[in-house]
C-alpha cells in the first residue's frame, strides 16, 4: 500500500518548486538541452543541475547526453502514475472482495482441516 | 455516522457473497482466516495485532516470498460494530495517536440479502497532494482535475 503515495509525493513534490515547474512548461513545447533551459534562470548550473536531476527520478523527464550536449524530454509517466493509482487501488479491493467470498463459500462447504 | 464520498479520491467495492452474515464476519475478524484472503498469492500476509474495539491496534505485515515480512497496514480500529460494520485507518496508530503517514481510511459493512450477505468496502483516500501545493498550482478538485490541469499545464506549451 505504501509505495503509490511515496511515488506520488515525489510527482507532487517536484511541482512545488517554480524553477521546476517552468522547466516542465518549457519541455511541454518539446526537447531541450540543459543550456536552453537553464538560460532563464539566474542560477548556478550546479542549483539548476539539482532541479533537472529530481525531475529525473521523480520521473517527469528522461535526459540523454549527446556527445557535449544533455537534452531533456518529457516523460509521461507522471501523469500515468497519477491517473492509474485510483484504478489500481480499485483493483486491489476488488481482488480482497473476491477471495474473500471465494474464502467464505468454499469453507461453507468444506469445513476447515 | 453517514461517509461522504468524493468520487476522484474513493472507491466503493459491493459484492453479494452467498454465505451467511456471520461466515463474512467471521472470516474477516479471525486473524487465521484473514491471512488466507487479504492480499494475492504469492504474497502473504500476517496478522501482528487486530485488536477489534475502537482504538484498538490493527498491524499487519505483507511477504512478497512468504519468507521476508514488512510492514503493510499500521492503523487502528475507528468502529467496530459486530456483524455489521469494520472501520480503520493509517491516519491513526494504537490508542487514535496520529500515525507519520496516512493514506487510506476502509469502511467494511455487512448487510443480510437474500441471496447472503451484501458486503461493501468503500476505500476514502487522502489528497496526496498537500494544500499549499495544490493552492501554488490553482488544483481544487481532487486527482482528475490535477490530471487535467497538469496535462493542460504542459500541452498548452506544445
């Protein structure tokens, strides 16, 4: 039961920030390098290298180095996380609510050894 | 006391089992019987503590391998009423002291049917995302308009 809210505190998390959610907003018009995107902000690249790296392992962007050059793309797997939680949960009741009767029928039946 | 149910956060799972109130009730309530349903093989689950009064400690633990046990539910009991209705939560430990994290509070209720007993489980979940955030973000509605305004947030710069 616990790692969907850890995973999705992390997606949330990685919004709060404004540096971070900017970044998103540019990758939403498609592929950056970190130079491009970094360029806005008056900030130290090591602060702006934090920022791109939680964005990575909080899932929201994948990032690929190209000889020199480390381009950034959005990943959609946050939305994901978030849309399929609510069905996954649904799931997980649902298979408790089965066996349960599967339990309960068949111990009707046959008394337990 | 009626559960307000807010439709992007909560699940409702009904079943009609064809046993007797008592048989559900009682396999629910014996932790021997519990382990035997609650979570999907392979996994295994052990009963710690189901102390079932309110208040009362309900702990237990989950095996991928039935061989190595790690915590699944730390909760206690908010309502136990005999054959009718089980209601816990995460939000609170042993003695209603506020648990670290919380994630989920489970009504289970127990009806007489016709046919056996009509059994519901309604899941009522946290909104994940903390208050600031979603006011920071302009979020309102719960999970599907996240999603939606998330999704809008970055396509509009597409």
């Amino acid at each position: 039961m616990a790692q969907y809210p850890a995973l999705l505190d992390g997606v949330f998390q990685a919004l709060a920030d404004p540096t971070r959610r900017s970044v998103l907003g540019r990758l939403g018009a498609g592929p950056a390098s970190i130079g491009e995107l970094a360029a806005p902000f008056d900030m130290a690249l090591p602060s702006f290298m934090k920022h791109i790296r939680y964005l990575e392992t909080t899932g929201w962007i994948r990032t690929r180095k190209t000889g020199r050059v480390r381009t950034c793309t959005l990943e959609r797997t946050s939305f994901d996380v978030i849309e399929t939680w609510l069905s996954e949960q649904r799931s997980v009741w649902e298979g408790r609510t089965d066996r349960l009767e599967r339990f309960v029928t068949t111990t009707q039946k046959e008394p337990p050894e | 006391m009626t559960t307000s149910i807010h439709p992007e956060l909560d699940l409702t799972v009904s079943r009609i089992i064809e046993a007797p109130r008592s048989a559900v009730w009682n396999a629910w309530t014996d932790p021997a019987s519990f382990e035997q349903w609650w979570v999907p093989a392979p996994e295994a689950c052990r009963v710690q503590d189901m102390d079932l009064r309110p208040g009362g400690s309900f702990r237990t633990e989950i095996s991928q391998d039935g061989v190595g046990f790690g915590p699944h539910i730390t909760g206690c009991f908010l309502a136990v009423d005999e054959l009718e209705r089980i209601v816990f939560t995460d939000a609170l430990v042993v003695g209603w002291r506020p648990a670290e994290a919380s994630f989920v509070t489970a009504v289970i209720t127990m009806k007489d049917h016709p046919d056996g007993t009509e059994y519901t489980a309604t899941a009522l979940h946290r909104d994940i995302a903390d208050r600031d955030q979603h006011e920071q973000l302009g979020f309102h509605d719960g999970w599907g308009t996240v999603t939606r305004q998330l999704a809008e947030l970055v396509e509009s710069r597409a």
